[in-house]
C-alpha cells in the first residue's frame, strides 16, 4: 500500500507539470549526463564550461556546453529525445517520431552554427578552430543525413579524443575561458527571455513562409523539382539551402 500511494502521488505530481516544464527538465537530465561524461577529459588538456548564454545582435543565444581545448573549441547542442529522429543538413526542422506521432523541431545542425558563429566573434578566432557537435540521448535512434558530427551520448567523448591536431597551447585555452566567463550573462531572468525570444522568431519564421519570403536569407520562395519531386525551396539556391518541410 505505501509503494501505491507513493505510485499515485507521483502520478498526480507529474500530471500537474506542464508538457514544457517537462522538456525543460528531460533537457537538464540529458545536459546532465554529458557534463559528467565531459569531466572525465584530461584536465591539463581540456576545459569544460556548461550553460552559457551569450548577447547577440538578435538577443541572446544559450550554448549547453563548450570544451576548450589545445585541439579545437568543441561546441556541443545536447538533445535529450527518444524515438526516431530524423532530418538532414538542409531542412529547417527536423521530426522526432514516437510510435507514429510526430513533432517538429529546430534543425540542432542550424541552430549549433549560430553558436559557433557567435564564439566566432567572441574569441577573434576563425570558424576552422571549432568543432561543433550535436548528441542525442540512446534513446533517440537517428535517422538523419548528414556530414556533420551528430553523435550518441555513448560516443561523443571518444570522437572528442580523437582530434589530436594540436591548435592553441594552455595559455590560449585559458584566455577564452576568461573571455566566455567575462561575457556570460546566464541568469534565470535571462534565460526567461532567451525563452521568449525563440518564441517570438519562430513565429516571425511562420509569417514570412507564409508572405512567400524565405526566413533563412529572405530571398523569394518558389516552386523546385528534386529527386523526389516537387518542394518549395530558396530561389538563391544553391547559396541558400532552406526548404519547406
């Protein structure tokens, strides 16, 4: 009887969380998970710096985690999701698929390069010095292609030695992370306004496909034919790669 009650308690409890508290909490675990597999990294070699929010000329941009290392800045997007995933390089969205159900979102390739673009700035260093990389929870089973390192949580630490290219010596690691600390602004007020933000673009996203304009360059939306038919594609393509999904 206590083990059903305590059942039952629990039952209620998460009944009453709302289904994006209960994202935003799946997204912890998971950022969890890789930070503790990311302190395993040599330290004379590797610093790790987790939940960084960054200024940008559109608002804010919140990195789950970067390791600077004498190899490379890795910048990592971790996605805590189950169920087949599945996307390329080029569509906007990518779906997750839970037993016939799916959902929409954010290409994590995309939205990693705005990232990386972002450090760009901030350390005065070319985007060749980065490595991003997006992980997914061993729940997910991914169907994607792509060219890019979109990785297990299972493997991601292995891939991450095995770039061995030396890049920056100690005291250049050390000086980003100075850089990183001084301009992270991370804070639960500005993470409530990070929140909104993306909110707020996504639908600006929705109007703008609706006008006929691309939302990625702003360039004309037209008519294409592919390998598997017709879709609704950039007109500056090839430069500009965004397709409707």
């Amino acid at each position: 009887m206590p083990f059903l009650l305590i059942f039952i308690v629990v039952m209620v409890l998460l009944n009453l969380f709302s289904s994006q508290i209960i994202a935003t909490l799946k997204g912890a675990i998971g950022e969890a998970v890789v930070s503790k597999m990311l302190k395993k990294l040599p330290e004379d070699e590797y610093i790790v710096i987790d939940n960084i929010m960054l200024s940008t000329e559109k608002g804010t941009t919140q990195i789950d985690h970067v390791v600077l290392s004498i190899y490379g800045i890795f910048v990592l997007e971790v996605k805590n999701y189950k169920g087949w995933i599945i996307g390329t390089d080029r569509t906007r969205q990518w779906t997750q698929n839970i037993y016939g159900k799916k959902y929409k979102f954010l290409n994590p390739i995309w939205q990693n390069y705005g990232h990386v673009k972002t450090l760009e700035n901030l350390l005065d260093i070319p985007e060749t010095d980065f490595i991003p990389m997006v992980i997914f929870s061993v729940n997910a089973d991914l169907k994607v292609k792509t060219d890019n390192l979109v990785l297990y949580t299972a493997n991601f630490r292995k891939k991450i030695l095995e770039f061995k290219t030396i890049k920056f010596t100690r005291s250049d690691i050390d000086l980003f992370k100075t850089k990183i600390d001084h301009a992270n602004i991370d804070s639960k007020e500005k993470r409530k306004e990070h929140v909104k933000q993306i909110k707020q673009n996504v639908q600006k996203d929705k109007e703008r496909v609706k006008s006929g304009n691309c939302p990625k360059c702003r360039g004309n939306l037209v008519e294409r034919n592919g390998k598997y038919g017709s879709f609704t594609g950039c007109s500056n393509f090839p430069s500009c790669r965004y397709t409707v999904r």
